[in-house]
C-alpha cells in the first residue's frame, strides 16, 4: 500500500524520469549494436576498426561530459532535458543521412553525449536530489526506462530491418526522440526541486560535508571506485556491442540471442527494485561490495556456454548486476557526499563509466583481430570483476565510519 501511494503521490516527476531514461537508449550501446551489422557492411569495417571508432567516439563524448555533467546543478530537467533530447533528435539523423566512415567518430559521439551521456544524467541526478528518504524507490521506478528500451527497442527494430532500411529506421529514433520534449514540458510543468528552493532538500554526505568536486577527486574512496565504475561499462557494452559475432561464434541465430534479452530485461528490472528497497532500509554502504559478484559467474558462463541455456543462464547473472547498478552507485554518491554538488560529481563517475563503454569495445575489438576470441576475454573479464568487488570492499569499509561523523 505504501509503495502505490508513493507512486501516486509522485507520478509527475517519476513519469519524467521514465521516459528520460527509456529516450537515453538511442545512444546506449545495446541499441546502437543492433546495426553493428548492416554499419560494418556499409562502410567496409573490421571487428576492429569499427570498435576503435566507437572508442573514439565515445571517449570523447566522456570528456565532455565532465563540463556539460555539472550543467544539472544549475539548469532545471525541463529546460536542459529539452535541448539535450533536441540534440539527440539530430544525432539520430545524423545516423541516418551519413554518407562517408570518417564521419562515424562523430556520429557515435553525438549519439553518447546525448543519449548514454546527458540524457540519463539528468533523470537520475533529478531522481537522487528530489528524493531523500525514498531516493532507493525512487531510482527503481525512474530507471524502468533502460530495462523498457533494453527489452522491447532491439526486438522491434530487429523486426523492422527485415522490411525497411536500417538509415530508415533512424530517422524514426529522431523522431521518437523529439516527441518526448511536449511529455516532459507537459509532466514538469512544476518541477518536485526548482534551483531556487534546492537547499530546502539538500542531504550532507561523510563527516556532515557537502563535497565539492575537487574534494570527492582528492578523496581515496573515490579512486578506490573506479575499477567498479568502468567494469560494467566496459564489459557489458562489449557483450552487446559484439553481440552479432557472439552469436555467430556460439552457433545460434542472431534473432535467438536477441529473443532471450526481455528475460534479461526482467532479471534486471528485479534486481533494480530489489536493490532500490534494500537502500532505502540498509544504506549503499553494505550493499556496494556484493553488487558486482554476479557478473563474475555471468562472463565464466558466456565464456564456457556450448548451448543457448547457458548463455540464458549468463544473462540472468549479468541481469543482477546490471539491475543494482542502476540504483546503488546514483545513490551511493548521494549518501557519501551529498547531494548539493551532486550533477558535477555525478558527471566525473558517469565520465568514467561512458570511458569504459568506450574501451570495453575498443579493446574487444582489438582482441578478435589479433586472434583472441572473445571466450578467452570473458574469462579474463570475470578476472577483472573479481578485482573490482575487492577495491570497493576495500574502500567502502574504510570511509563508512565518516558517514557517522559530523562537523
């Protein structure tokens, strides 16, 4: 009962931060790997070359993400949301009307600043400052919209190439795109936290401080999160990037692995709510060092996998973490530093992470042309999570007894 008065009493913002996170999937790789395919065939790419433009673009998009992240701390959703999904429109046609490879560093980088970037930085930094006690609910229900477009965008535009042209089908992207911007005027029309009243909901982090950027940056628990912040997306964005040659290396049809993505939607989405509820009750800092593990048994799985019922199994494990990842980390830099610098802290970590979905397919790539397939990566994968779990045990333990101090 509590949870539908929750949702009733905050379907405006909740809805706007639906549909930001389910429009950010024309840049996410899940999507953009759907056309892997048809964009190697048409301008001649290898395996290679056509992760290193992703690297190049996405790397680069990274960067500027560390400026443009900090916009959210002074611009409201409905005015920066507007111009985001407006640039994220024509990154779309850009997809669509491109006629020469040197310009696909572009275009991949328009589309993960726009998409993958900008436009699901601002739906969960709104979510993380509008909210305080219920920021774990919150973040659940706002991120629906990556397990939505996860689960139904590849399966439908897959359907669509049978019949239409892949250029085609990117101009419907851009379309779709811009017909959110009347949804989120109309949902906002009375933001939950205007920027003049933010210090009414500001929450403090460790030692009762409100941290700036240049703390967090000279804080060890920061780097200590590192490693956690690009594995997931290095690796899971390779996994979907190459998921065309995956298939084809495990004997099944392109369209079977596909098929098997809306249960991954639906682990994930599980273990996003599941997650959500265990931090509004426990906190991010006893959950952070678990959130990882499952994709150690994910990437052994997908290594290993002789059937299809394997890889449905390594899916379902990689869904754990995908599903706590949305929720946690967003919350864990609230809670460990607060929440008044929040969109230019929250831009380094999503810096970081759209870096790592930038060389996860770079170095994939690379791999496959130098003869080392990708079910020997994938175990070296497993490796690196392993690693990753230990520095955020390492570096949580650590900096949990700041939360308790005060100035």
């Amino acid at each position: 009962m509590q949870i539908l008065v929750f949702l009733r009493d905050n379907a405006r913002w909740l809805s706007a931060g639906v549909l930001l996170t389910f429009l950010s999937s024309f840049g996410q790789t899940f999507f953009i790997s759907v056309f892997a395919g048809e964009i190697r065939e048409a301008f001649q790419l290898s395996h290679g070359q056509w992760g290193g433009i992703y690297t190049l673009g996405t790397g680069s998009s990274a960067a500027l993400m560390v400026w443009a992240g900090g916009l959210t701390d002074r611009f409201r959703v409905r005015a920066l949301g507007t111009v985001i999904l407006l640039m994220l429109m024509a990154a779309c046609l850009f997809m669509a009307i491109n006629p020469a490879w040197w310009l696909l560093p572009l275009v991949i980088f328009a589309l993960r600043f726009t998409g993958q970037g900008m436009t699901s930085h601002i739906a969960v930094v709104a979510m993380s400052r509008w909210f305080i006690a219920t920021r774990g609910k919150a973040l659940s229900v706002a991120t629906l919209g990556f397990a939505a477009g996860e689960a139904l965008l590849p399966l439908i535009f897959v359907a669509l190439m049978i019949h239409y042209d892949w250029r085609l089908l990117w101009v419907l992207a851009g379309l779709i795109a811009i017909c959110g911007i009347p949804v989120l005027l109309l949902l906002l029309r009375q933001e939950r936290t205007p920027q003049s009243m933010a210090h009414l909901s500001q929450s403090s982090g460790m030692e009762g401080k409100h941290w700036t950027r240049h703390q967090t940056l000279h804080h060890f628990l920061f780097w200590f999160m590192v490693p956690a912040l690009l594995g997931p997306a290095a690796f899971n964005t390779a996994f979907f990037f190459h998921q065309v040659h995956f298939a084809d290396i495990k004997g099944i049809a392109h369209v079977e692995l596909v098929a098997m993505f809306p249960f991954f939607t639906t682990a994930s989405i599980g273990a996003m709510v599941l997650s959500g509820w265990a931090l509004d009750r426990v906190g991010t800092a006893r959950l952070m060092p678990f959130m990882q593990l499952p994709m150690v048994a994910g990437f052994v799985l997908f290594a290993l996998a002789g059937a299809p019922l394997t890889i449905f199994l390594g899916l379902f494990f990689m869904a754990l973490t995908t599903g706590a990842n949305t929720t946690l980390p967003n919350a864990f830099w609230a809670e460990f530093y607060g929440t008044r610098h929040l969109g230019a802290i929250k831009a380094m970590a999503a810096a970081i992470m759209v870096l790592g979905s930038a060389i996860g397919p770079g170095i994939t790539g690379m791999g496959i042309d130098l003869g080392l397939g990708l079910e020997a990566q994938y175990l070296w994968v497993a490796g690196y999570f392993v690693f990753a779990s230990a520095m955020m045990t390492i570096g949580v333990a650590r900096a949990r007894p700041l939360l308790s101090l005060t100035p």
